[in-house]
C-alpha cells in the first residue's frame, strides 16, 4: 500500500506508465475562502469546484476565483456539490441553502414546502434526471423538474417511508438504484424500478456498525468505510466480504471516504493521519 500525506486540497496528476504522483497545495493564501474543503468536483470544462465553511471556490489550475450572495448565491458555507447531466452546478449549503449555477452566475432556490434549515449533506441526480437532496436533519427531497423561476416542488421523504431524517450521503448505483446513507440507520435503498424504500439487499455490508461512506468500483465491487472496523469490500458474484482495517496494514480504522482512478486503484481514506491506502483490484 502507499500513503500519502495530508493536505489542505491536493490536485493529483496520475502518470500511467511511470506511477507519480505529483500535488499542488491551494490554500486561502491562494484565494480560497476558508482551510476547511468539505467537497470537490471538477466540470466538462476541467474548472475544479471547492465548497468551503465559507462559500464556493473555482480554480482552473492558476486563479482562485470565489462566489457568493452578490453572484445569485444563497448565503453559508457550502457542505456538497454536484454536476448534473445538464451540466449545471448544485451547492448544498450549511445550514439549509440551496444553489444552481446558470452560467457563470448562480440563483438560490427554496422549495415550495418550506426553506430547508438542516445543512444539505449531499446532492445526486437517479436515471430518470431528478435531482435527489440529502439534508442532515430534514430527511430527503425529490425534484422532478428545476423550474425556470420559482420555488421548487418537493417529494420529501423522512422517516415514515424513508430513508430517515440524518442524511449524510447518496450514491447511485450502476443499476439505477440509489443508495442513502443515514448517520443512525446506515444504509437505505431507493428502487429505481419499483420507486419506492426498501431494506438494503447486501447484509454484509448493512450489518455494519458506524457506516461513514458507500462506494461502487469499477469492477462491480461494493465498499463500506466505518468508524472502527475500517473498509468492507463486498463481491456480488462470489458473495464474499473483504476487511481492509489496521491489522491488514490500512494506517487507520476509521474510513471517510473513496476513490478510483483510471488505474483501477481504490482509494481508502483514513482518519487519525488523513491518510489515502491505494490497493489494485483486480
């Protein structure tokens, strides 16, 4: 396994035949409007988007450029970020706001049931192009259509047919399925076919304790990152479970978040030394 140390934001260049990894540090003495990154994306264009605790950020590589209230944003930090298939920009902010990029500028938008005020934790869009909002706090929203000015109209969904109110993430499957995970209850399935909450299907991976992240590899593979027992690899065709933890070499137990690069390479990041484990599966 390789480690690498923390940084504040590392860009990686990945250099196939030769394995280097080279970083460069963006920092606010670069621009940026606050140390603390809680998410990264990069646009079709290659314009690298960071939400902050205090506002959303570009960098094309020279230029840190930032965004706020006077640009069409809602006020706050930014908690999540996400490219639709429209290629538009969703921010999810701290303490409930909502953004949408309409070119270089962006609009706030507020839902027709009320503003949010629970921070929004995450925003992912199922095969059907509706845009599914995560909050820690107020359960989960459906927005069928971004209407061209207004409110928004909402399907929410909490704990009585849900996925729970304590959001922290959601990652749609290669199936179409979405995956929602709840700081309490773990994990949760949204059938794409059946439209409608079920059971999540892989007790391998439901029966975790302390769930932190989901991720789907390349190879078809399902990971879990925990809080003590580190990262679960589950295979659907042998049904099989792998744990990659600190008795198997990982610098920590405590796993946040995933990665692949083009290589195939999973990446595990660990809490304690915010360290990154790269292993090949093949």
């Amino acid at each position: 396994m390789r480690y690498l140390s923390p940084f504040l934001l590392a860009l990686l260049v990945l250099n196939a035949s030769a394995q280097r990894y080279y970083f460069e540090n963006v920092s606010v003495a670069s621009g940026l409007p606050a140390s603390k990154v809680y998410a990264v994306v990069q646009d079709s264009t290659g314009l690298v988007w960071l939400g902050t605790e205090s506002g959303l950020a570009s960098f094309d590589g020279l230029v840190v450029t930032s965004f706020g209230t006077n640009d069409g944003m809602a006020p706050g930090g930014v908690r999540s970020l996400f490219i639709d298939g429209q290629k538009r920009l969703w921010c999810g902010h701290l303490g409930g706001g909502i953004s949408v990029s309409q070119g270089r500028h962006f609009r706030a938008i507020v839902p027709s049931d009320g503003a949010l005020t629970a921070d929004v934790a995450s925003i992912s869009q199922d095969a059907g192009g509706a845009i599914w909002i995560g909050t820690f706090g107020m359960g989960a929203l459906r927005v069928k259509e971004l209407p061209a000015e207004g409110a928004l109209q909402v399907e929410r969904y909490m704990e009585a047919g849900g996925p729970g109110e304590r959001i922290t993430s959601i990652v749609r499957r290669k199936n179409g399925d979405m995956v929602f995970l709840e700081a309490g209850s773990g994990l949760h399935l949204w059938n794409a076919s059946k439209q409608h909450f079920e059971d999540f299907p892989e007790s391998a991976l439901a029966n975790q304790q302390g769930i932190t992240s989901y991720f789907e590899s390349s190879d078809g593979s399902f990971w879990v990152g925990t809080q003590q027992h580190g990262a679960i690899r589950f295979d659907p065709r042998t049904k099989r479970s792998t744990s990659f933890d600190l008795p198997t070499g990982m610098p920590s137990s405590f796993v946040y978040a995933f990665g692949e690069d083009e290589l195939g390479h999973v990446w595990i990041g660990t809490g304690t030394q915010a360290s990154c484990a790269s292993t090949r599966m093949g």
